[in-house]
C-alpha cells in the first residue's frame, strides 16, 4: 500500500480498514473511486485553495460514510456497504417492469423481487446476513445507463456532503471540541458515542446537504449544456431542466428513503442527524433555490410541483412492487407543525453556528 493508503487503514482500522477488492468487486468500486476524486479534482481546478482530501473505500459491509483528519490531512472514506446498496437498488428498481415504463424497453425486464422491496422500509433489514437480496441489473441498455447514471448522482451527493464537512470547518470544529473524532454521515438507531450539542450537529448536517444540493445543480447544468458528455441514449433524460431534474430527485430522495425508520419526532431534537423526511426537504427547496437565474429554468412553482410528483412516484413504484399500499410516510412527515418548525429551527440556528466555524473554514460559509 501507499503512504496514503497505509494511513487510511489505519484511521479507519476499527471499522474494517481499506477495503482490498477481492473478486468481482473491483469495477463497481472502481468507478466509485474514480467519481469521486474527480470531483474534488474538479472544484479544486478554481478553488485550489481548498484541500484535497484522500478518499478510499472502507471494508465494512454497513452502509455508512466518514469524513476525518490526521494532522493537516483530511480522509473521506465510503464503506463498501455504501456502494453495494446504491449499485443493487437503483439496478433492481431499473430491472422492474413497472419503473419509469417509458424509458427503454421494459418489456425485456424481468419481474421485481417483492422481498427486495418490502426491505426499502428499513435499511437495517439490507444487512442481514443470512439472506442477502440477489444482484440485478437492467437487461434494456438504455436502463441500465440510466440506472448507472442515477446511482451516480446519489454517490456524488454522498461525496459533496462529506466534503462540506471538510471545507465548512466542520471537522475542524468538532476537532477542537472532541479531539479524536469523525463525522458519520449515517447515525446508528442507538448512538452512544459521546458528541457535540445535537442541535449543532443537525445543523452542520443540513449545511453539508445544501452544498452537496447546489453541486448537484452544477453538474446538472454541465449535463444540460453539454450533451455530448453523454452517451445518445441517455441525452432525453437530460436535454432540459424538467427532465434532468426529476432523474436527480430520484436518486436523491430515495438516498434518504432508506433510513425512513429514523422519521420519528420522539426525541428529534436530541439526534445528531435531523429526522430524513426533513432532509429530503429541505434537499430539494435548496435545490430549487439553487437553480434561480440559471438558464431555461422552468419557474420554482412548477420545479416544486415536479420534485413533490417525482417523489410520490417512488413511493407508488415502491407500493406496487412490493404488493404493498404506498407509504407516504417518508414524503408527508415533515409537513407535520411540530417537524416543520424544527426545520425552520435549524435554519436560523445557522446564525448561532456560524461564528463556531469562522476559525476552521477553508470557504467562505453560506449565508
């Protein structure tokens, strides 16, 4: 291993070390790594100043993400988990006939698995080792392009939002106030490690989900504007805004759909994650904000409505393939008085935590 890889091991040694590939493995964890160190490499084409962190992946089967720092050097580190789980659901919701029947030829795909299904309530149930859901994957081109491209999209989200961490100051906070530390980016049912204010937690977290949003919209607009950079097949799902957007809400929203069994309002404000209903939110109202006075953007109204219909399609899709009624519980918990004025909360609470990281950020903090 190199110097770099050697000390990533090592931080990340009591979560599984470095993950070596092993099989088959290594061309789905390939295109991960590549991903996301180009788009660091990218940002850092204009904004040099900002550090490079080492990102590799972590040999621990539980679908999680972390951003640290050892001395001066910053690591992000995505558990193989992770990728499993994006490649194996967004391929399997793909490889069903019901899912976006317009694209492609979905006659060709085979019929869902119900019990894949059934578990998307409930990330937990993913892991259980003694019947893991069987790999899938579209058999139409088209879908499995897209179905690559969407699952692209969430891993890049991922990346944005643990790099927020980084250039934020939010590591550097948290370094200053715990010492020894990392940021998990999914918090366990039962956390009882010891860890800053919650509600400086939750706000940091939202933060990083807003940068990770309007990187999103970034690449988007190359997308759009470029279409070249896409294979012919792809280019109909992102000619314009209405499209491309959709086909982000899909990745995005149902990243958050998986840990819907952490929506629950009993103890909220004691969490270090805020509940992921309201992450999914506030995600997509970032989102549309972020497109303002970009070009051929439709007008929020319908952006908003497009996201909402986009969402609710998931949840019909999810519903029908599992032989289940749809579960709107993951769209509609935040609309509850007591969820959305903790939402509102954190936003403002934003003022409160500014001043914390002003010592630590590499980029100027939003406002």
């Amino acid at each position: 291993m190199t110097p770099l890889e050697s000390e990533f091991d090592l931080i990340f040694k009591n979560k599984g070390g470095r993950y070596i590939n092993r099989n088959s493995d290594i061309q789905d964890l390939a295109w991960s790594l590549a991903s996301s160190r180009i788009l660091i490499a990218w940002i850092r084409r204009t904004e040099a100043h900002l550090p490079e962190p080492y990102i590799d992946i972590i040999d621990n089967i539980e679908p999680n993400a972390f951003a640290t720092k050892s001395g001066s050097k910053y690591f992000i580190g995505i558990t193989y988990g992770a990728i499993v789980i994006f490649q194996d659901i967004f391929y399997r919701m793909y490889s069903s006939k019901i899912f976006l029947a317009d694209v492609g030829e979905q006659v060709k795909e085979v019929d869902a698995d119900e019990k894949f299904f059934l578990r998307l309530t409930h990330m937990a149930q993913f892991a259980l080792p003694d019947d893991p859901p069987t790999k899938s994957s579209p058999i139409n081109d088209i879908r499995f392009f897209l179905s690559f491209q969407i699952m692209k999209m969430a891993f890049e989200f991922l990346v944005w939002h643990e790099f927020a961490h980084i250039i934020y100051g939010h590591l550097g906070f948290v370094h200053s106030v715990m010492g020894s530390f990392e940021i998990r980016e999914m918090k366990r049912e039962k956390e009882t490690r010891k860890w800053i204010d919650p509600l400086i937690s939750q706000t940091l977290e939202v933060k990083a989900d807003s940068y990770a949003a309007i990187r999103g919209m970034d690449i988007l607009e190359i997308l759009i504007s470029n279409p070249g950079m896409l294979s012919p097949g792809l280019r109909p799902y992102f000619n314009d805004w209405s499209v491309a957007l959709k086909m982000w809400v899909f990745a995005t929203y149902t990243f958050f759909r998986l840990f819907s069994n952490q929506n629950i309002a009993t103890g909220m404000k004691k969490a270090s994650h805020p509940p992921p209903s309201v992450r999914s939110h506030l995600v997509l109202a970032v989102a549309i904000s972020a497109l303002d006075g970009r070009n051929n953007v439709p007008p929020s109204r319908i952006l908003s409505k497009l996201c909402v219909t986009a969402a609710a399609e998931i949840e019909m899709v999810f519903g029908e393939i599992s032989q289940n009624v749809p579960d709107f519980t993951h769209l509609i918990f935040s609309t509850q008085d007591e969820i959305s004025e903790h939402a509102l909360f954190l936003g403002k609470h934003w003022n409160n935590v500014m001043p914390l990281l002003q010592p630590f950020t590499f980029s100027p903090l939003p406002e």
